[in-house]
C-alpha cells in the first residue's frame, strides 16, 4: 500500500496514473451497465447500421495505424515482439474489414460476420498473449519481420478462404433473439482467458516500474479487452446496448495499442536520439581540446568556419561570433605555409583521417606550436581536433637545455664522473677525467662494473656502502677506496655517492663523484715513514686495528652464517612474544605461511591458523608458556589466500632480559599425513582381501556339500515335483547358488592376479554386447542410451574385468535411479588434465580411453561417499545387494593400471568414469 501511495505522489507517474483513472472509469461504466436495471436496450437497425460501421471501419483504421508504426520503426527500436503486434493487427484490421462487409443487410451473411469477428479477436487475444511471453529482444535479421509478415497474411487470407467457402461447416454460434449457443460461449470465455493470462504477466512488470513502461499500456489495453469481451457475451440480439459497447471498448483498446506502438517506436526512439546527439554536443563543447568544424567553399579552395568549441575560443582568444562564417585563410592568413590547408583539401578530396604532425604556426595575430587531427564527416564538412603544445614545447626545449649543460659540467668536470645501474652495478657513463684515473678507455669502462675495478680489500666496504644507500638507510655515502689501474698499480680515490630517484622514490640510477687522493695518501705514507718515534705506536694500532678489523669481519661472517643458516633451513623457524606477535621469522617458515618475511613481522599467529585450532593454540601457548621443557602439537594453517596445510609444530620458551618469547620450529606435514592415509587404507584393503579369501574357500567347500546332498536328495527322495519338501529342496538349492555367486564374488575381490592373460583389447564390440544384455535386467521406466566413439584405441584387459566393471556400474546405477529416469554410457578417447584419481589419488595427466556410466539418480550422499567402495558396504535393503559390486571394479580398476573419477551432485546424478591407458599401436603391431 505504501508503493501504490508513492507512485501515485510521484510526478513521473503521471501516465500511469491516467490510464489507471481510465480503467476505473471503463470497470465502472461496465459495472453500471450489468447492475442497473433497464440498461438492456434495442437500437433501430439503421442507426445501429450506420453506428457499427463507423466503429468497425475506426478499429481497422487504428489496426492499420499500429501495423504501419510498427513496420517502418527504426531498426535499433524494433523489437521482436511489437513487431509480432503489428503483424498480428494487420491480420486483424484484414478480417475486421471483411466482418464489417459481413454484416446484416451488407452483402454478406450474419454467420460469416461472427465467424470473423470471433477469429479477429482470437487474433488479437492470441498476439497479446504471446507478446507476454517474449523478451523485448531487438529484431536483428531483416528477413525475419517480413517472414512474419508473410506468415500473418497468408493466415489472413486462409480465414477468409474457410468462411467464405466452407460456410456450411461453420459452428452454429449465434441465433437472433435468443442466448448465444454453447460453442460461442466457449470461444468467448477462451478470448477472456487469452486476454487474462497476458494482464497477469503485464501487471507485475508494470507495478514494480518506476516510470511508465511498455508493460503499463500493454497491461491496460489486456483489461479493456477483457471488459470488451464480457458486453459481447452479455447481448442477445446484434443492435442491443451491450454489442455497442463492446464495439466501442474494442475501439478504445486498439487505440491504447497505438499508444504502446507510438511510445515503443517512435517517440522513445527519437527522444533518445535527441539525448544523444546533446550528449555529442557537450563533449564537443566541453572537451580540453579545440574543435573546429568547416565547410568547404570554392569547389575545396578554401573552408568556411561552422562550428568552434569553447577550448578553441579561449586557445585562439576569439569569439565564437567572430568565428562562425569566416574563411580559415582569412582569419589564419598562415594556414598554407604552416600546410594545413593543403592537409584540409586532401582529407575533403579523399575522406580518410590524417593526422598532421606537431608544426609550428605564426601569423602577425599569433604564434605556437600546434598538432592537428582531421576527418571528413558524412555531409562532407571536415572536422579539425588540434592542441597548442607551445608550453610543452617550451619545457621540452628548456630541459634539452639543462640536459646540455649537465653533459658539459659531467664532460669537463676536474675529478671524476661516473653513472651505475643500481642492480647490477654496471658503469652507463663515466667521464673523460675518470678514465684517466684508472687507464681504461670509455668503451672499455661501459663494459665493466665498479665492483671489478675496485681493489679486492675494499670490495666490502664499498659493497656495504652500497647496500645501505639501495636499502633507503642514508641517502648517500662517501669512503675511501682504492681502484686497481689498467697497468695493476694502486689509484686511491674518494668517493661521493649519490642515488638518483624518481618521482615516487624508485632508484634509478647511481651516481659516483671520485677525486683522486694518490698523491695525498703517497704524502701520509711518507710522513709516516719519517715518524720514527711514532713507528713502534703505528705498528702497535695497526696490530689492534687489524684484530678488530678481522674480530669485525668474522663476527660479520659469522652473522652471515647464522642468518643464511636462519634463512634456508629446511623448516620455519619463528618468534612469537607472550600475545602472540612474530617478532622473527625465517624465510622458509614466511615461505610456508604465503607470506614476504617484512609482511610476516608484528602479526598475530593466530591470524594465519585455521578458524577452528584457535582455541586449541591458545591452550597450546598457555601450555607452552607455564613449562621449560619443548611442547609438540599439530595444527591445521591457513594462508592469506585460503589454502591450508598440516603443520607440526615444537615450541619452547625462552626467557629474555625484558619477557619470555617463544621458539617455535615447523614443517608442512601435509604429504606425509595423506601417505600414511593411503598406506592405512592400503593395509586395511589388504587385509580385507586376505580375510575374505580365506573365509571364501572355506564356506564355498561347506556350499558344495550343501547344493550337492540337496540335488541328491531332490533327484532320489522326492518322485513328486509338487510335494512340499521338492520345493523345502528347492529354495535351499537357490539359496545355496546365491551364496554361491556371493562367494565368487568375494574370492574375486580377494585375487591379486588376473586369471586371464591381459591382451590388447578392442572394448568397443565387448561394451556393445554388454548393454544389449543389460537391457533385460533394466526396467522399462529406465532408458539406457549409449555412445561409442569409433576407432577407440585398443587397451589392455581382459574381457571378463570389462563386463564385470560395466555390469557393476550399471546395476548401482539402475539401483540409484529407480523406476524413472536414463543411463548413458560412454565409451571414447579423452584427455586429462590435472585430476585426482579415487582410488590411488594420484594426479592423472594425459590421453586415456574412458569407460563412462552416467545416471539422473539421487547421487552419493557425503556421509557414504568415503565407504563405497568397502567390501561388504551398502546402502541398499537387506537381500537387494551384497556390497561387492564397486569392491570388484576397485580391484579390477587397481589390477589394470587404471584410474577411476567420480562426479556426483543430488541434482544431477553420478558419473563414474574409468581410464584405462591404452596400447600403442606400433607395440601391437610389432
């Protein structure tokens, strides 16, 4: 109630709410005329006449109104289903024209005239029924409207061929002065019907649009039709009240299909096509560059200024006034020496774009740098987009300057000069002066790195440096070094490095300024040597100097050491505070969580265990936390992007100067959990195996006693078949070979080697063959549907495991199925990308030939999924199954090398697909 309130309140419902005022006004008056009494009426015939033509020759004028609105409608507006209503109102207006014709007193007969008023409104009813059912898909194939065209004309001239030729066969539907027989009742409730069914899928559309819609008038038109059709059923002679006003109701609602028409195609159509060409206009307007359309004058000598947008205005400083109408050469006397009248003529002549270059323009008016886009319009004005680059000329040619002079400060600077790759360490550029310094030509330099060039003792420090200043620590460094020169002697150096960064930090290159300071070391080694007081003392700080120096270097390397043992150990290794934090973590435990190691620092573990070990962790660490001695525990991790692995962890606390932490070691022990599952079910499997052999050889021993002094006894004891102890026999005897059957099967799944040589096989003939003895066992209800692709490859088996594999699987499939339903089964080639095989859950990858059983049953339930294939295991009713079948096709499946993968859903069934590798066939040829 509150929806209807707003949408009546609502401006934009206008519409809507006039043709909801229209239909209360049309229900009301129908109401009036039912309920008052007296209402029934007969008019004079001659005025009936006159009354009836005018109505009916209207409706066919607004029929053929809808069907030409609709016909030449534009093509991106025309709709596959008003396309079908126009169709359908051409057919109608054609007989409407013909009942009108048929009228009494006209020269044709009463029954014609209600055989065609009946077929023009089954027309229309029919039409809006199946409009209802359409999505308003746009009509893309030209040939299609006038196939429907086609097909409503011939249906057209086909009503006209029956009534007027075949009128003796016409129902009886009407009798003047009496009620309106049966069969015309009926017809006229089916057309009520019609028209009801397309108001009920028109309502819910049009009650939940915002705005009018198609739905809105389609639905109000539905309604008038129907209360069109109940005056019809009320009348009792042809010039009563109740025909005239279903005639006019009839009016009405063609004219509300007109407006559904008008609306649909053209009205919305050209409203859009006004939208879009403002939405053209002021991105023309609006956009940062100038626009300029022209129009060419003088048979292309010269060009006319039509349009300018804004940006145009404000880059030439003109208005649009003195823009509009003016010739390019006079408002741009340099247009032909800058060459872009020539560009404007070539692209009028030819029609194809062209881009002209970045140019330079300058009149007495302007100057600047321009580049230019051109293309010819379809009226054959061109369109001219450019921009006025001259600021970025500008830039560009003030830092060529800088660049320039940066050369010539890099060139003839009095110390050295040299640019790295920050990565690698490779020279890009040195100067003159550094090559000097180290022997080397320039070309030679660009070949090498800094790092071959340096003295071998100072490989460290520069190294470090290095790392320091490409980490973001400082900025930039200097030291002292020495340089190997191209002649082996000794070049000492300082040095000054400088990163060279980018906008957003990245480093882009490495910039060395190096002076030379050999003669100022030569000069302190000479000083040195001079001071021989000092020489005893020197020697002594050298001594101290080169233990710290080596106490230094092997603390560093053994930092080394430890971090690169840290770091690449087989297993994680990570600190935790008391809350849980890393605080330390190695790269292969940052590995195993998905994690970078600077992402893994100050997280909480519990942020990467599973959402169910949380509350075990914090017992686990409460534990951990209250005991020195190490505590083991495995834990279910999830990584970041949802993946997960068993991890076994030992932790231990460790007691530090400020608070306890804890140490914890782990490794990914997911692969071993899975192995020792296979292995289990291995064991168990074989076991099973072994189990049910040996009871199966015993028990078939004491079966053969039985089914032995049974027949015996029948054959000597019993002379008469009915007696009640020949069928006491019987029953034993078939209980006996059942149980028999179900001891084969178990020593069938209890051998671990086939009975028959496996031998290249051609399984098609054998599947075939198969199913043709299926057929008997399947009920009726059920449909087996095959498919065997020719020329399968041959595969190695023999053809009782193929019988006993596809007879399995189609018994449980039939089984899970029931009375109704289908089996297909497949036999081809296929290719495997990827998969987990059931059985073995290995990952299966490459060309197979496919033994395929598909059924539309319930599928396998999760719970009993994991079972299936246990001996002895089933779902089925005590005495309907042994629980053996899927055992033996595991067996089999297992003893010829093959895989098994099941898909199963409770909507659409199971499929349980055996790969087996098939055989080259150069080995069996051979």
């Amino acid at each position: 109630m509150n929806k209807l309130i707003s949408l009546y309140k609502s401006s934009l419902l206008v519409g809507m709410n006039r043709y909801c005022l229209l239909l209360v006004l049309l229900a009301g008056v129908a109401i009036l005329f039912f309920l008052a009494l007296g209402t029934y009426f007969v008019m004079p015939q001659r005025d009936f006449l006159l009354l009836h033509t005018l109505l009916e020759f209207s409706s066919v004028l607004i029929a053929f109104m809808v069907f030409s609105a609709t016909w030449y409608s534009l093509p991106p507006s025309r709709s596959v289903n008003i396309t079908l209503l126009g169709c359908a109102m051409l057919a109608a207006g054609i007989l409407d024209f013909a009942h009108t014709l048929s009228y009494n007193g006209m020269p044709f007969s009463s029954e014609k005239d209600l055989a065609l008023r009946l077929a023009v409104r089954f027309t229309v009813a029919a039409a809006l029924c199946a409009v209802s059912f359409m999505s308003p898909a746009s009509l893309c194939k030209p040939q299609s409207r006038y196939a429907l065209l086609f097909g409503f004309s011939l249906y057209s001239l086909s009503i006209y061929w029956f009534v007027f030729f075949y009128q003796s066969i016409l129902a009886h539907s009407y009798g003047e002065g009496y009620e309106l027989t049966q069969f015309k009742i009926v017809c006229e409730w089916s057309i009520i019907g019609l028209f009801a069914i397309a108001a009920s899928r028109f309502w819910r559309p049009a009650y939940n649009a915002d705005t009018i819609s198609l739905q809105t008038y389609l639905f109000t038109a539905a309604m008038i039709f129907i209360m069109s059709e109940m005056f019809f059923i009320q009348y009792k002679t042809t010039v009563d009240a109740f025909n005239v006003l279903g005639h006019l109701y009839k009016v009405i609602a063609y004219l509300v299909l007109y407006q559904v028409v008008f609306v649909t195609t053209i009205q919305t159509p050209f409203h859009e096509i006004e939208q879009q060409e403002m939405r053209y206009r002021q991105l023309f307007e609006n956009m940062t560059s100038c626009g300029v359309v022209y129009q060419a004058v003088d048979n292309g000598g010269d060009f006319v200024f039509l349009e300018v947008n804004h940006a145009a205005e404000r880059t030439e400083k003109i208005d649009r006034e003195n823009f509009i109408g003016r010739r390019a050469t006079e408002l741009f006397p340099g247009i032909a020496e800058f060459g872009l009248l020539d560009v404007l003529r070539r692209v009028w002549r030819t029609g194809r774009p062209e881009h002209f270059p970045v140019n330079y323009y300058q009149d007495e008016r302007i100057a600047g740098w321009r580049e230019n886009y051109l293309y010819r319009l379809t009226d054959g004005n061109i369109v001219v987009i450019y921009d006025d680059i001259s600021e970025r000329k500008v830039a560009e040619q003030a830092l060529q300057e800088r660049e320039k002079h940066f050369r010539v400060i890099f060139e003839t600077a009095a110390i050295g000069m040299g640019e790295a790759d920050p990565v690698t360490g490779k020279i890009l550029r040195v100067n003159s002066k550094f090559c000097r310094m180290t022997g080397y030509s320039e070309q030679e330099l660009l070949s090498k790195t800094f790092a071959m060039i340096t003295h071998p003792d100072d490989q460290k420090i520069n190294i470090e440096g290095w790392r320091r200043m490409v980490r973001g620590e400082v900025a930039e460094y200097t030291t002292d070094k020495r340089y190997i020169h191209k002649d082996g002697h000794e070049v000492w150096a300082h040095l000054n490095v400088v990163a060279l960064r980018d906008e957003s930090g990245m480093i882009l290159r490495i910039l060395a300024v190096i002076a030379d300071i050999t003669e100022h070391s030569l000069m302190v080694k000479e000083l040195y040597s001079t001071a021989a007081k000092l020489e005893e003392k020197q020697a002594e700080l050298e001594v101290q100097y080169s233990e710290l120096q080596r106490s230094q270097n092997a603390l560093q390397e053994t930092s080394d050491r430890y971090m690169d043992l840290f770091d690449f150990a087989p297993i994680g290794y990570l600190t935790l505070t008391e809350k849980g934090q890393i605080t330390e973590i190695n790269l292969t435990g940052a590995a195993l969580l998905g994690v970078d190691k600077k992402a893994a620092m100050l997280r909480s573990i519990g942020s990467f265990l599973h959402p169910k070990e949380c509350d075990r962790w914090y017992l686990h660490n409460q534990l951990t936390l209250s005991h020195s001695d190490k505590q083991s525990a495995e834990f279910l991790v999830q990584r970041d992007d949802g993946t997960v692995f068993h991890a076994f962890m030992d932790c231990q606390r460790r007691d530090t100067s400020t608070s306890p932490v804890i140490r914890i070691s782990f490794a990914d022990i997911t692969e071993r959990k899975s192995l020792e599952q296979k292995l289990r079910q291995a064991q168990k499997m074989e076991s099973l195996g072994q189990l049910s052999g040996g009871i199966a050889h015993d028990f078939n021993n004491i079966l053969a006693a039985i089914l032995g002094y049974s027949n015996l006894a029948l054959e000597r004891c019993v002379s008469d078949p009915s007696d009640k102890l020949a069928r006491y026999l019987g029953e034993v005897i078939s209980a006996g070979e059942r149980a028999r059957d179900l001891v084969a099967k178990m020593l069938a799944y209890s051998r671990t080697s086939s009975d028959m040589a496996s031998t290249p096989l051609d399984m098609a003939p054998e599947v075939e063959q198969i199913i043709a003895a299926l057929s008997s066992s399947i009920p009726a209800g059920i449909k087996i549907a095959s498919y065997i692709e020719p020329d399968v490859p041959l595969v190695r088996i023999n053809p009782v495991d193929v019988q006993q594999v596809l007879t399995n699987l189609a018994i449980n499939a039939r089984d899970a199925i029931g009375e109704q339903g289908h089996i297909d089964i497949i036999l081809k080639r296929v290719n495997i990308n990827r998969k987990a095989c059931t059985i073995c859950h290995n990952i299966i990858d490459g060309d197979y030939v496919v033994l395929e059983v598909k059924d539309s049953g319930r599928g396998i339930p999760t719970n009993v999924e994991q079972r299936i294939f246990d001996p002895f295991f089933t779902t089925k009713e005590v005495g309907n199954g042994s629980g053996l079948g899927l055992s033996m096709v595991q067996g089999i499946v297992v003893k010829n090398k093959a895989h098994l993968l099941i898909e199963t859903s409770s909507e659409q069934g199971s499929s349980f697909r055996v790969l087996f590798p098939f055989v080259d066939e150069e080995m069996v040829a051979s």
